[in-house]
C-alpha cells in the first residue's frame, strides 16, 4: 500500500483503499463469520457426552480449532488492515502492522495444522476401511490418534519457524496524513534463503496435500464400493446372496443401518479434502507466483485475487457437512445433543 524511497528519510505516499476492497473485506468478515458460528456448532455436538468420540469425531475436533483460529487470524490480519487503511487512521494503521508481526506466523501454524490434520485424517479413514482388522474392529486407538495429533502440532510449528524473522517494522513520512506512520516490509535475506523457503512451503501446503488427497480419495471411491463391518464387528461385504438370505432380520437391518453410516463418513471426508484443495487453490497460484515472478500468471493471480474472498464460503460448506455426520434418521437426536 506505501512505497518507500531508498533514502534515509523514507517518505511513503498512501495508496487509497478503494471501496471495493473495503466491500470485498466486508464480504470476507460476514462469510468468516458464518465459519466461525458453524465450526461453535460442530465443536458444541462433537465435545458432547452424547456424542461418542470415536476416531472421525477427533480429527474433527482438532480441526474445528484450527479452522477457527485461521479464520480468526485472518480476519486480523487482512480485512481489518483493508478497513483500517480505508479510515484512513493512522494510529489504528500502526497498531494492526505491529500485531502482523505475531499473527502472521500464528496464521501460517494453523493453515499447516489444518493440511497436516486433513491429511492424518484421511489416511487413517483409508486404513480403516481398508483393513478394518487391523483397526481393532472399527476404531484406531485414541492414544495413536492423540500422539499424531501432537506431533503434527509440534511438526506444524517448527516448519513455520522462519516466518517469525521474515517481516520488519519501518517507518515512513505519509505526505497525506503529514504525520509518521509504521508499515511492515519482508527483510532483506538471502534471494537463495527465501526461495528455498516459499518452495517448502509450497510442498508443505499445496503439492504434497493436494497430490496425498487426490491418490487417498480415489482409494477411498474403489474401497467404498462394499460395506467394511456391521455392528457386531465382521466384515459382511463380501457375503453372497444365499448367505446373506439366512441372515436374522436384526442383522439385516443393523448391516442397513452401518451401510448409511458409511455412506455418510464417506462423504464427509470427502467434503472435507475437496473443500480444502479448492479453498487453498488461490493462495497456490499466489505462491506459485511469488517462487517464479517471471512466469505468465496474470490471469491466474486475478482469479485468484477474485476467489479469496469467498474461501469462508467454502469454510461454511465444510462445516456444513461436518454437521450432516451427526445426523442418522432425523434432525431430532442432533437437535436433542445441539441444545442439550
């Protein structure tokens, strides 16, 4: 938004916010919103006795938080910078560019949560349904589930390590506002340093989840084919029509049931990956970018300009199929444990 002169005394010409990044910012805070009030809901259903934890409701959980605090950070970070611009207040300017210098980094160990959790979830789903066996029945362990959540925690904040030491505080003279005002500025490393540094983070949060979700969702269409177990813990997917003509009505009926069941995991975890990959679609084209300036992208990088105020679109999208697992028959029983 400044430009800063190479001479000592740094004089910067403000840059007026235009209305319709103030509008876009506006749109952005409602639809964060929305994220923000459906992710409550699914964190109010899932923490509930009623509800039983099992290996899906944990990934959940975690990634309720996560979406949160990227949502909530991003609106800090971004949108009320664009309406603090737009007012044209320079003290309330300063005091969001000294706060960057925390939420910048917080935002990026969250965003890589977020990828390390969908992914832990995903293959976990995989392995149980491809080897419900060796899941004990139909459940991994929550001590596993637990200690994979911590590491990718502690793997998520030493990979976003750099970004603490990548921005810095000037001050420039605003010939506008006749005053002195702060703006933040990526530091003078190393070309070779930051290269190395938006290409692994570039692996780190777009190619490798997008290249691990597409390969796990296509296994996860062939393994869906069957039913994986019934209630009482045996794999029935396989068994022919003679055999499952003999079957008891109550089996019948709890296989009818577990078949929804899944069916309903499914999708949920397939909402869940799909949201991801094209919600962070235009933060890759932007990274992308970044790493290869020479590069024709001017058409991808206004798409995705257009596309970034709508990603808490696709946040709400996700927190809406999140709140369709907690459904069976009817809406009642989820109301029951909503209010309750």
């Amino acid at each position: 938004m400044f430009n800063i002169s190479h001479s000592e005394d740094s004089i910067c010409s403000a840059e007026q916010t235009s209305l319709l990044s103030f509008l876009l910012a506006m749109a952005f805070i409602i639809g964060a919103i929305c994220g923000l009030i459906t992710n409550c809901v699914n964190l109010k259903i899932l923490t509930h006795k009623r509800y039983p934890t099992t290996t899906l409701s944990i990934y959940l959980i975690v990634l309720c938080f996560t979406d949160m605090a990227a949502l909530l950070i991003n609106i800090l970070l971004s949108e009320i910078l664009v309406i603090a611009e737009w007012s044209k207040s320079i003290a309330f300017t300063n005091f969001w560019y000294k706060a960057m210098l925390v939420l910048y980094p917080m935002i990026l160990i969250a965003v890589s949560t977020s990828v390390l959790i969908i992914c832990a979830l995903s293959i976990h789903y995989l392995i149980r349904i491809a080897s419900p066996i060796k899941c004990g029945g139909n459940q991994i362990p929550k001590r596993r589930i637990c200690l994979v959540v911590i590491l990718t925690i502690a793997f998520a904040i030493l990979a976003s390590i750099p970004s603490f030491f990548e921005l810095e505080i000037k001050s420039c003279y605003n010939e506008q506002a006749n005053s002195v005002q702060s703006i933040f500025m990526k530091r003078q490393l190393d070309p070779i340093y930051r290269t190395l540094t938006e290409i692994w983070r570039l692996l780190l949060q777009c190619l490798i989840p997008y290249s691990l979700l597409i390969t796990i969702s296509i296994l996860i269409f062939i393994e869906a084919k069957t039913p994986i177990w019934t209630d009482d813990g045996c794999n029935r997917g396989n068994a022919s029509d003679e055999t499952r003509q003999f079957l008891p009505a109550s089996l019948s009926n709890n296989r009818n049931h577990q078949k929804r069941i899944e069916i309903r995991q499914h999708s949920t975890v397939l909402t869940i990956m799909f949201s991801y990959v094209v919600s962070s679609l235009p933060w890759s084209i932007a990274q992308l970018w970044l790493i290869y300036p020479s590069l024709y992208f001017d058409a991808l990088v206004l798409s995705s300009a257009c596309l970034s105020p709508f990603r808490p679109v696709l946040g709400v999208f996700q927190g809406c199929a999140h709140f369709s697992h907690f459904f069976d028959n009817a809406v009642l029983p989820a109301l029951v444990i909503l209010v309750g």
